[in-house]
C-alpha cells in the first residue's frame, strides 16, 4: 500500500489513499509556506509562487514517468460551489466510505489512484479545488490541462445551484480546454429536503455541455458510475 499523496496546498482533504507507488509525498507548513518534496532520491523546495509549485510538480510527474513503463496518467478537477460534496464523492470512490462532517477544502487537494479504464492501466490525477471565493486565486493555477471535469452541486440548496454557470465560466476563463468531458452531479439527493428538481439539473447539464448524474456520497449512489464515465471519456480524447 502507498501512502497519502498529497498536494503543496493541500490541508483538510477526506483522507483519500494511494493504492500504487506515490508519485511524491510532501511534508507543508501552510497554504503559502515552503514545501519540500522528496522524488525517488532528489529533494525539491516548492516556493510561494503557485505558478512556480504548479510548473515544478509538473516536472515532478514528468520525471517519475521517466522512470520505467509507466500506466497513463489522467487529470481529473473536482470544482463547483463550496460544501457541495465535492471531496467527499473522490473519497466515496477512493476508499468507499463516508466521512459526515463537514471539513472545508484549503485551497486545492491532490491525490493519486490507480484504476482500470477498457482493460488499460491509468492513474488518475485528482485536484479537488475549494469552491470559497477566497481561494479563487490558487484553484485558478490548476484548471489548465484538465482532461475531465466533475462539477458538483448540492440539491438542498438553491445558491448552491445558482452558482454552477458562474464556476463552469470560471474553468473555461482559466484554461479548460473547447471540448474536455465534464459531467454535472447533482448531489446528496439521499437528503429529504431536496430544492432543486432533476428536471432543472438536465437542463442546466445539457446547457453546459456535460453528462447529468444524480448522486450520494453518503449512500454511495452513483459515485461509481461518475467517475467511470468521465475517466473513459478522458482517456477516449
């Protein structure tokens, strides 16, 4: 077993494991602190600049890569209005558990899994990017190079689905690319005061461009059938 592979801006995630080799482990102080990385026998120093962290992490990878045979690699962003569920569908999937209570992302969460996707070896690159105003400016460096988009939304909440335009105009501002797969997940429909209707969640997918799933991290309903969608459509483009 690996261990948790986490981000330079990583703080409160759900918890989620690698179950392959890490691709790094780092040790942080804070959000904006240094950060040190070890990879294979090289040491990093990851600076404040999330433009310079972002470019060496991408060396990083380049570099374990290198290293022998390695399965493909997939970028996966988790985005969307904030307590919504959005780390807690990527931990539902990882690990199949739930964690109830509620712990706001710090700025952008990183982790690795290995999957299968059509009889081909991938590991699939999370970042799970806070939905708090106040961290607009870190998620902003991750949207580039994203080969899958899964936006989440909470169904007890109209500001929550309100808000799903403005974070889908927000990714293609920053750098999503015409085309990349995204799907819509309209989540905790497990809860009994739901304000948003299915209809009006199809509507606003087929609007966006993205495929509409109705999910629970708590039940575990439909997690699976997300993430296997949009990683096959990563991998098909």
């Amino acid at each position: 077993m690996g261990g948790i592979e986490s981000g330079f801006c990583a703080s409160n995630f759900c918890g989620w494991r690698d179950l392959g080799v890490p691709l790094f482990k780092s040790h942080h102080q804070s959000i904006y602190g240094t950060v040190t990385v070890k990879l294979n026998s090289q040491t990093f120093t990851l600076h404040q600049s999330l433009a310079q962290n972002t470019r060496l992490l991408a060396r990083m990878s380049k570099k374990s890569q290198e290293a022998g045979a390695k399965p493909t690699r997939i970028k996966i962003v988790s985005f969307g209005p904030p307590a919504s569920g959005k780390s807690c569908l990527v931990k539902r999937f990882c690990e199949n558990r739930f964690v109830g209570k509620y712990i706001a992302t710090i700025g952008v969460d990183y982790g690795v899994k290995p999957h299968t996707v059509d009889g081909k070896s991938v590991r699939v690159n999370f970042w799970d990017l806070s939905g708090h105003g106040e961290f607009l400016e870190v998620r902003n460096e991750f949207y580039k190079d994203t080969q899958g988009l899964v936006m989440v939304f909470d169904v007890s909440s109209r500001e929550s689905f309100a808000s799903i335009e403005a974070f889908a105009a927000e990714a293609k501002t920053f750098g999503v690319a015409k085309g990349t797969p995204g799907v819509l997940c309209a989540n905790k429909v497990d809860l009994p005061r739901r304000l948003v209707t299915e209809a009006e969640g199809r509507a606003a997918a087929a609007s966006l461009g993205y495929i509409y799933f109705e999910t629970s991290a708590s039940t575990g309903a439909n997690v699976s059938e997300v993430f296997e969608h949009i990683f096959a459509e990563a991998i098909r483009r």
